[in-house]
C-alpha cells in the first residue's frame, strides 16, 4: 500500500453538499473509521461522523464507502486497491444532518409501534427453555441496530415507504420477539397493517450487508410471512375464525 | 433561563448505558416525569461493550455459591476497600436484577436443564457469570431499551450534560448543548442521576469509546461533591496489541474462563509465578491441576481441581503480563500470547467467542481457532467516582445520584469481572428508585439562576473565540500519552509531581484551543469543551495516586511496591475547594461482626 490515502469524503448537509479530498498517511491495519478520524484530528476538525465501539458491536458507525454500506470501523482500508481514493459517503436512506451523520429517528419511531415482551404465565415456576431455542432467537438479537439492512432495502430506499414499511431491522426484531419461548404476545395484525411485511419481495439485499450475518430474509423474514399467511390466509383457518372469533391464536 | 430551551422533569438521568436506563426505568415505575439524556444514539453506549457476562449468585451451575461467596470474592478482589455496604448490597440483589432480565425478555445462554447457564471468571470462586456468548452487554442494553420505550420516558439523544446546576445547596437541575444543532438546552429537575460511565480518554491505551471524557466524574466534583478511591483504575490485562488501529480494544476475559491460557515467548505459563499471597493455595500450582479444572467445567462437571492462575484477579494479571514484556520475554509487538486454539475446538470458540473469533479475524487477520492472540494491558475501568450514600446512591450534595461506572466505593481497589454489569443494574435500579422519592418529597423546583447558565454557555464558545490558536485534538493527545506514561499500571512519586506540572501547562493550553466551523454537530468543538473534564479529573487521579504511597490492586507504586495494613484501613477522598483540587484521608466504615466472619475460614 502506498504511505498516503486519499479519501473524498461528504462534507454537508441534506440540502447541499460536496465531495471532498483529504490525503492521510496509511498505517497497518487501519480502517477506514481511523482514516475519517485523522482528518478530523488534522485537517477537518468540525468533520461529523458517528462512532462508539470501533469494534463493529455498537453499530454507530455505518456509511457507504465506493457506494458500499459498511461499518467504517470494521472496513479495512487495505482492501481497497491502492493508489485509487476511497469515497465515503453518508446512508443514503436517511436524511443528512451533516458529513457522514444521518438522521435515524425515524428507525426508533418504528420500535415504539412494536409491543414489548411480554412473559407468559410460568405459574410461579422459573421459567425454563433450552439452549436450541435460545439460538434461534439470540441469532436476532445480535442485532447491533447499525441499520445498514434498512439503507439498502429498496423499499425504503428508492421507495421511501416509511409511513407504510417497518424494514428489516424491525422484521429482526419482531422475528425475536414471537419465536421468544417465554413471550405471550400477538405482532402478526402489526406486521400485517402497520410494518408492511408484504411489501418485502426477498430480494435478500438486507441480509447481504448484514455486519452481523444474520440471515434476515430467511430465518427472519420468511417465517413471520408464513405466519401471516397461517395467520390471515388459510381457509380453514378463516372459517374457523368467523365461527369463533377469539382474540389471539 | 428563557433564551434557551428549557424543559421540566422530577428526575433528569445523565447517560443511557445500564445503569442510566436501569435508573430511569425505576425512577419512571415509581411515578417521577423522567428524562434520559445521552450523548451517543440510544442502545450505543458503552454497556454495549462489555463481553463476558454479568455476576450474580444464581448458583444454577454450583450449588455451593451464594451472596456471602461472592460478596467475599468482591471485597477480596478490592483488596478490601470496598464500601462493604455496597458489595453487601450488591452480592444479595444481583440475582434478582438478572432473574428480571429475562421477566424483560433476555435471553441468556442455558445449562442443560434449561436455566440461565453461568462461566467462570477471574476472582470468583464459582462460575457465576450469567452470559450471552461474548456480547452479554448488547443482549443487557437492548433488554433495557425495549423495557424503556414503553414507559413512558422521555429520550433526549446526542445531548452532552455539562453543568450541574444548583440552588443553593442542592440540585436544581443541569445544563448541556444538542450535540447535533449546538444549542444550549437547560433541564429543571428536582434531582439529577449521574451515570456517565467512566473517564479511560484520558489514556492513550484504552479500551474505552469517545465518550469516557470523566464528565460525571467532573460535574460532580464542580458541585462539591465528594469522589472516593480516584486513584485505583483498571488496566484489563488483555487489549489487543497488534495492529496500531485496535490497540487496546478489549478482549474479553471469557477466553480465560473458558480455558484460555497466557504464555510468554518462550510458551511459558508465566501465570503460575504469579499467585500472590492473598490468594495462595486457591489457584492450581500445576499445569496438570489446571488442565484437570478446565476439563472438568468442559464436560460440565463440577471440578475437583482448583482454578487455573490465569484467572488471578485483574490486577494481579495485568502487572504480570507488563512485567513480562518489561522483562524480555514478550511477544513481536509488545505483549503476550493468549492461547485458547489449543484448548478448544474450533467450534466451540466460534460458539462461546463469536465476536472474539470476529474481531480477530476482521482486524488483525489472526484466526483464534488456529493460532493465538497477541495481548496487553489497556486502560478499561474506573474505580473510583463519586462517594454515594450505599442504600440511596445520592451523592453528598442533596439531589445529586450516581450509578455506575461514576459511582464510586462499590469496587475498592480493584473490581472483578462480572461485576460491572452487576453493579449497574442492582445500583441504577437503587438510584433511579431514591432519585424518584427524593424529588417526588421535594415540592417546588429549585430555581436556575441565569448567572450560573450564562457562565456555563461563555464557558462552552469560548473555543470559537478567533484570538486562540491550539488544536483541541493535539492537546488530548498529549494529556492520553502522559497519563500513559507518568500515571499508567506503574507510578512513582517522581512520575506523579511530573504529571502534575504538564497537567497544568496543558491546562494553560486547553485554555487556547481553537475551533473551526459552527456549533452544528462539531467534533472538535464537542473534545474542546471535553478537554475541562478530563484535565480536572486527571489531576485528580494524579493527586490521589500521589498521596496512597503504597501498592494495593488498581494502584502500583515502583517506590512503594508493598500493600500496607494501615492504608488498608483509609479511603482518599477527592475535593474541589475554590480552585484547588484537595485530596484527604478517610476510615473505612467498620465492618459488622456477622461478615467479619466471612473472612475468618
């Protein structure tokens, strides 16, 4: 790798904005996040990126670097051929509130709608489940909510649906809560009215960028759907509901 | 108070990790209008961080634990200068705080028979440390975040607390900016919860994020209240070393409970010359006996070998390992080889060590199922913080909590691992709960004079003005290398008065540092107004560190290399008086008969 980077980096906001050029000397090992930060150490002080861990657990740090979303501090800069810039721009889903910051809110809106846990009655006893049921839905709460998934859904993204469209972080985050073995609530009328579940036609993209390798599309996404379906679309089913309306199944 | 925005609350909490959300949860259930302010997005702080497991005595895999073992595991691993009120209070209602948890929705790795399964750690005697792989602080914080959202709580994100304010002698409230518009915000409160975490930015080598700036630590100190044990920090013995990018990110000590071993460069258990006095005839004396306890806690059995020395307390492991490399015997880049593909399958660490086997992989291209780590001590955790009332948390100025990190007393010299986790769940809940009945006693709201604003709001631009010249981020470099250096796992007194003095040219240059851009979200205005905290507290470790001229866990001093039974008996409290930063002596308050006892087999 050669001793200077160079790197364009957004200098903005949502209204406007510019691409910039920095050069910093390389390191072995760094990532693009210590790259970010020695410009702002150096030449761009006031540069606004978000970041916590610098260990790819908190989920604070994602951009898209040459129009790849990443973590900038589990982005190795030695990936990236040398002699050419790297370009890291803000998420592109989210509204610029300056640099490489976004604004996110909307996400924890979404996690408001969604009902807590709630235990079920374990009469008294301590409540027992075993190791197989808490992989399944540990592998969803490993979610460190960097909301990368929710920047390249196309729904979101080239759609803008985010009054009818929970995405996929919140389908993760409901997946854990239903397949919880201790959890006596209902989501399935919330993914149907409120989340849009229908509108994810699998394409996967979510699950792709996933830092986490979680397999969003399918052992999230595809079993709340067929859930729904059981749930709202089984004839059977259906009679059996209007025979005997009860509240939850 | 009217040119800026202004909002009413009985309980302002101060920062969004455990203990913060724990609290504000309490004070929320107990009828208090609540604020949480914090100055990362929520479910970011540094609870996230935190690997191997949180400690309570549940004894679901050892029958034998119970709160009297692991009270006297954590006044043994302060080197008995805990506040025994709190390590009492602690030990007996951790397991209630994490049987809640899962009452919340965690969802904890399980033994066999379906409960929450527990592992070893460094300083406990029985594996008591209910996990979740090595991200138990993210399952903690998200449990706490979804629990929190639907009570009611009011949310106040990239918000940094700079002030307490005050009406006389008690709490009127607090004072900050929006980090992402730069305007000033003033929050009237009836009482006000620290739970800020801890001050590791002002070392070079740390395993701490941006936000460990010591701004309790300092808010507290600027409101007279008393810090307890400022000079015992904690340098976790395993940080990454190699390459420059992640030094001092954390290992966690889980690799260790789960058989992980530390050899020198010549592949030498080093540990084994390293059991102190204290703890002699507890840990293995072979490599046999240890190799017997791991295989045993393997087939999930109950040991009849005593416990590898590897997992001493962390101190004593983070001094053996400095002296190694000291010594000639480290490894290429500095530090020591931690060893757990030899001791374990590679599924097994990709299942017990996920984000470890991760972390390595990603960042220092090293793949832990096949070859060892390359670790060093680095700068973790703070002991000392503000000296609370052990039932209530409240501070010595009336309306003022603390919980957590910034909490002081819980941990004496030196805290086990495990317990951090513990501490701020069993405390947050304590403080959120008495913050609550203290403002829901207190009738009126005490007044925020402008005065005290304005000097606050002049304080914070004053880097804009166009006469400074200093680079804010230089002048915290250079406070990180000297802490490093003159105030590290090793002090002398020399070393100490040294860092005195450039402490203060720092100050005198902290003073002139200049910043470019405007107030919206702007890094380098947000370190600048930072650099007060840190230099404040920073002397203030300094002093105490000077003062103790003894050795005693957190704390080493080369001229005084032996732990003295008279300090044994003396707490150092730390307080601002005008200007000057004082330290002064304090007795531990005497144990009763009935936990004397404990110590006594």
């Amino acid at each position: 790798m050669d001793e200077q980077v160079t790197l364009m980096i957004y200098r903005g906001d949502n209204v406007q904005g510019e691409m910039k050029e920095y050069k910093i000397p390389v390191a072995p090992g760094m990532v693009v996040l210590d790259a970010v930060h020695a410009v702002q150490a150096t030449q761009a002080p006031d540069l606004a990126v978000r970041w916590n861990c610098k260990a790819g657990k908190c989920g604070s740090c994602g951009a898209e670097v040459n129009g790849r979303p990443r973590l900038l501090c589990m982005d190795r800069m030695d990936k990236y051929p040398a002699g050419e810039p790297i370009a890291v721009k803000p998420l592109k889903t989210f509204p610029v509130i300056k640099d490489l910051a976004t604004n996110v809110s909307w996400n924890y809106d979404v996690n408001k709608k969604i009902p807590a846990f709630k235990m079920r009655d374990t009469k008294g006893e301590e409540p027992r489940f075993s190791q197989e049921e808490a992989d399944r839905v540990q592998e969803f709460r490993k979610c460190i909510e960097c909301f990368l998934c929710q920047n390249v859904c196309h729904v979101l993204r080239e759609h803008d649906e985010k009054n009818t469209f929970g995405g996929p972080r919140f389908f993760v985050r409901t997946a854990g809560l239903e397949m919880h073995p201790l959890d006596d609530e209902n989501r399935l009328d919330l993914l149907k009215d409120q989340m849009g579940l229908g509108y994810c036609n699998i394409t996967k993209c979510c699950t792709e960028v996933c830092p986490e390798s979680i397999a969003i599309t399918d052992n999230a996404i595809i079993p709340l759907k067929e859930r729904l379906v059981d749930q709202y679309y089984d004839p059977l089913r259906k009679l059996y509901r209007i025979l005997f309306p009860a509240k939850k199944t | 108070m009217g040119k800026y925005q202004t909002f009413q609350y009985d309980v302002v909490v101060v920062g969004a990790g455990g203990a913060g959300l724990r609290a504000a949860i309490e004070a929320s259930a107990q009828g208090a209008k609540t604020a949480l302010v914090c100055k990362s997005l929520l479910g970011k702080a540094h609870t996230v961080m935190a690997e191997g497991g949180v400690a309570a005595a549940l004894s679901n895999v050892d029958s034998r634990d119970d709160w009297k073992v692991h009270f006297r595991d954590t006044m043994k691993g302060g080197k008995f200068l805990n506040q025994w009120r709190m390590a009492q209070i602690h030990a007996q209602e951790a397991p209630s705080r994490v049987r809640e948890l899962e009452e919340w929705g965690a969802v904890f790795d399980r033994t066999k028979d379906g409960r929450i399964l527990q592992r070893n750690f460094g300083g406990h005697t029985y594996p008591r440390l209910a996990h979740v792989g090595d991200r138990t602080g993210l399952e903690i914080i998200r449990t706490l975040q979804d629990k929190g959202v639907h009570q009611g709580i009011d949310v106040h994100m990239e918000c940094t607390i700079r002030k307490i304010l005050k009406d006389g002698d008690r709490v009127a409230g607090c004072f900050g900016y929006q980090r992402e518009s730069g305007r000033f915000v003033v929050f009237q409160s009836k009482a006000v919860v620290l739970a800020t975490g801890g001050i590791g930015r002002c070392w070079e080598i740390t395993s701490n994020s941006w936000e460990y700036t010591a701004d309790g630590h300092a808010m507290a100190m600027w409101a007279g209240a008393d810090l307890i044990d400022m000079e015992f920090i904690q340098f976790h013995p395993t940080g990454m070393v190699w390459p420059p990018s992640v030094k001092g990110t954390l290992i966690t000590e889980g690799v260790r409970g789960e058989g992980g071993v530390l050899l020198n460069k010549d592949r030498k258990r080093f540990m084994f010359d390293n059991v102190p006095e204290m703890f002699r005839g507890e840990f293995a004396e072979t490599e046999e006996e240890a190799n017997r306890w791991v295989a045993a806690v393997v087939a999930n059995k109950l040991p009849d070998a005593r416990r590898p020395p590897e997992l001493l307390t962390r101190d004593v492991v983070a001094r053996a390992i400095r002296r190694e490399v000291r010594e000639g015997r480290g490894s290429p880049h500095g530090g020591v080889f931690l060893d757990i593909a030899s001791r374990r399958s590679p599924s097994e660490i990709k299942k017990k060590l996920p984000s470890m086997y991760h972390q390595f992989k990603e960042l220092a291209d090293v793949d832990i199922t096949k070859d060892p780590m390359e670790v060093g001590p680095t700068c973790h955790y703070m002991m000392g913080g503000v000296r609370v009332n052990p039932e209530t948390q409240e501070s010595t100025v009336p309306g003022l909590f603390a919980a957590g990190e910034v909490g002081g007393g819980m941990h004496g010299s030196n805290r086990l691992g495990g317990n951090s986790l513990s501490d701020l769940l069993v405390f947050g809940k304590r403080a959120g709960e008495f913050a609550a009945k203290c403002a829901l006693q207190t009738s009126s709201f005490g007044s925020c004079d402008d005065d005290q604003i304005e000097v606050a709001a002049r304080e914070c631009l004053e880097p804009f003005d166009e006469s400074h010249g200093e680079n804010p981020y230089a002048v915290h470099e250079q406070l990180r290398t000297l802490m490093q250096h003159y105030v590290g796992i090793v002090r002398s007194q020399d070393d100490l008065k040294h860092a005195l003095v450039e402490i203060e040219q720092l100050r005198q240059r902290a003073a002139k540092v200049k910043v470019g851009g405007n107030i919206q979200f702007n890094p380098g205005w947000h370190l600048a107004m930072d650099l007060s905290n840190m230099l404040d507290i920073s002397e203030a470790v300094t002093k105490a560190a000077l003062e103790r001229t003894e050795s005693r866990g957190g704390h080493t001093r080369e001229d005084f290399p032996d732990s003295e039974s008279e300090w044994g008996k003396m707490n150092l409290i730390v307080r601002q008086e005008g200007r000057d930063i004082n330290v002064s002596r304090r007795p531990l308050e005497p144990m009763p008969a009935e936990l004397q006892q404990l110590f006594n087999k």
